[in-house]
C-alpha cells in the first residue's frame, strides 16, 4: 500500500526496462486523465534516452541539503500526430527547450540548479523532467509539486507554501522566448497558453526557483517511487473488471467510485484546455448508479446529481477495466468502460490550500464550478459510499 510520507531512501537510479515500463504505467494512473500519453509522450523519451545511455537519478527530499538550489519545469501544449511528435524527440537531440528554460531561468536567479523537481505527475511531463535532470547530469527529486496532474501551472503545493512561481521563462519548438517575471499568479500560465495555441506547438516552461529547505516544506515526497510502485503491482495484478476495482483501491489508500461506461460526452476545447463534461453509468454491481465528471484535461470533480463526491486537488483515477493502465481523458468516448478511484491528495497540499494564494490557485472556479474543498474521505462518508 502507498505510504504518503515516503519510505526514506536516498538515491535510487532508474535504468532497467522494466522499471521504467512499471513506471509509465503508474504515472499514467496517477495523471488523473492527464499529464502526458505515457504511451506516446513517455515511452519516446524513454526510448531516447536509453539509445543515448543518460541515467536517472531519484533523490528522496529528505535528503537535499537546505542551501540546495531547486528549480522545476515542464511543457504545454500539445502535438497532434504521432509524427510529430517523434520529429520534436528526435529534434531534442540538437536541442532541447526545457534545458534552455533551465539555463534561463538560472541565469534570473543567478545561481545553478543542483537538482529538478517535476511540476506534476504524469505520462509526459514527468519523463520530460527525468530527461532534463539527465542530460544536465543532475538528481531529479522523488517528488512532485501536486501528487497528480494538474491543467494549470500554479495549481501546486510549492505555490500554495510560498514559493514563487516566477520568473517564469517560455520557449516554443520555433524558437519563441518569452519570459514571465512578474505578475499575478495566473498571468505566466495564462502567457504561456496563449504561445502555445497561437503557434499550435509546444512550449518548454521552467519555474518555482526555491531552496532545499523550501522544497522540504512544499512537496509531495515519494510520489515518482509510489507511481513506479503502482505500475509494478497492476502489471502482476491477474484480475479485471470490479476486484481491480476493489483491488487497486485498496492499494491507493483509495475508494472504489464506480464501474462503468460513458453514456454522455459534451466536449470542447477552450483557451488551449480539454473541457469535458461526461456521464458515466454503472454497470454490474454498479448498476443504477451515475456519475457526472468535470474534466479540464484532468479530472477535476466527481457529482453525483448536484452534489459532490470528489473535489481537485483529491485524485480521481481513471482505469482501462481489462489493462489496468491509465486513460487519458481524452479516451473517453461513448460506452467506452473505465473504472474510477477516489483517493485523498498528499497532506502537504492540503496545508497548501490554508493559504490564501493556495486557496485561489486551487479554487473550483478555475474549471467553472462554485464547488468549497472538502476532503473526499468526509464526502463520500456523508454520502455514503
């Protein structure tokens, strides 16, 4: 089962196959429909990476001196044919943006990053993330900023405690540079949007310059090592359907939300986002029962009727019923059968939300709906599930 304060190890370098397959798979999961096609986005940087023989390596945040410097980063937007997106791999080669946002962003803080940290959970920027902690020849941190994906950058527990998410620099795949300093906390997002859409490509983006003491207090420890952890145990898992269901749950510290198939599907694009508002009916013992998901590339809330069952920035999972791999929100297309997981977002983003910008960088507003936080385990107790 996971252990949501970590397990203490220290370094712990990532090489063999079959680890890093384990890892995918739990990183496609713990996406929450989001953070990058493991399939596609993570498997390709894998593959990469291994032909040029890089080595990951993880470091337990417990161990990162307090005066270490610490910086994140990932990418946003999106490609739309495999091609293409082999073609800007391949092109890393030559020239890889997110190290450049790096180097930008050193070069603001006039200092050097002695280790990466991930922004998020997921099949693609976190791979990206292990990538460029190799090819700079330094750590990434077992760790994360949210636990899951998130749609937006300032969705996250650094920022919640206190850590800047500016300066902010952007590089697009053609060579747009564009740098964040200063502003409100949903001003850099919203820029590096707006480059993204305009150009249709991606655009690497580094942040959340901090300390070793400051990442201590922020993030989500363990959680690279819990994904990998995941995997590992689904692929040996020997059952479907409902005991996965019950079965992974268990294993997540989590609750069995519901077996069933996409009935409804309303679907849009806005401002560079997935917007998505699906009905999903239960079927066998499950029968009866229907769940509304608010989705912005990301699950982001789980109703039953007009109240809710799961709030952002607790996890709802999303599984394939015979696989056990993740699904991408994106995947989620009438009658198609999906199992889903409620599970409680890591203590520390929690804290997060008690501070004012956590509270309003988090706020159900940001996917259009005027929903309080309320931890799921006390929802689904007053519900009844």
């Amino acid at each position: 089962m996971f252990d949501l304060e970590g397990d203490g190890n220290s370094v712990r370098v990532l090489s063999d196959r079959k680890e890093l397959e384990a890892l995918l798979i739990g990183l496609g999961i713990m996406g929450t429909g989001g953070g990058g096609d493991p399939k596609g986005w993570g498997r390709s940087v894998f593959n990469t990476d291994q032909k040029a023989q890089r080595e990951y390596r993880l470091v337990d945040p417990c161990d990162v001196p307090d005066h270490a410097f610490v910086l994140s980063g990932g990418y946003l937007g999106s490609v739309a044919e495999d091609a293409t997106l082999d073609r800007v791999i391949e092109n890393w080669e030559s020239g890889f943006e997110l190290e450049k946002a790096i180097r930008l962003l050193e070069a603001e803080h006039g200092r050097t990053a002695d280790y990466l940290v991930p922004f998020e959970l997921g099949g693609g920027n976190t791979p990206v993330v292990m990538s460029c902690a190799a090819r700079l020849g330094i750590p990434m941190i077992d760790g994360d900023g949210v636990g899951r994906a998130a749609p937006e950058t300032h969705m996250c527990s650094f920022l919640g405690h206190g850590v800047p998410l500016t300066p902010m620099p952007l590089i697009g795949t053609d060579g747009t540079v564009v740098l964040v300093r200063h502003g409100d906390i949903f001003l850099a997002d919203e820029v590096g949007r707006c480059v993204a859409s305009r150009r249709q490509e991606l655009v690497a983006n580094a942040h959340y310059g901090m300390s070793g003491k400051d990442l201590k207090r922020s993030v989500v420890p363990g959680s690279v090592s819990r994904a990998l952890a995941l995997g590992a145990y689904v692929r040996k898992l020997e059952l479907e359907g409902e005991a996965a269901l019950d079965a992974v749950s268990e294993f997540v510290n989590g609750y069995p939300l519901l077996h069933g198939k996409v009935q409804y599907i309303s679907e849009r694009s806005v401002s560079g986002f997935y917007v998505v508002h699906a009905m999903v009916e239960g079927i066998g013992r499950d029968t009866g029962q229907t769940l509304e998901l608010v989705i912005k590339n990301e699950v982001m809330c789980v109703k039953r009727g007009d109240q809710p069952l799961v709030v952002f920035p607790d996890l709802v999972l999303l599984l394939d019923p015979q696989t056990l791999e993740g699904v991408m929100t994106p995947e989620l297309i009438l009658d198609r059968e999906v199992l889903l997981i409620a599970t409680p977002c890591h203590p520390v983003v929690r804290e997060s939300l008690q501070s004012p910008t956590g509270a309003e960088a988090f706020s159900s507003a940001r996917y259009g709906e005027s929903i309080a936080y309320v931890p799921v385990e006390d929802l689904l107790e007053k519900k009844g599930v």
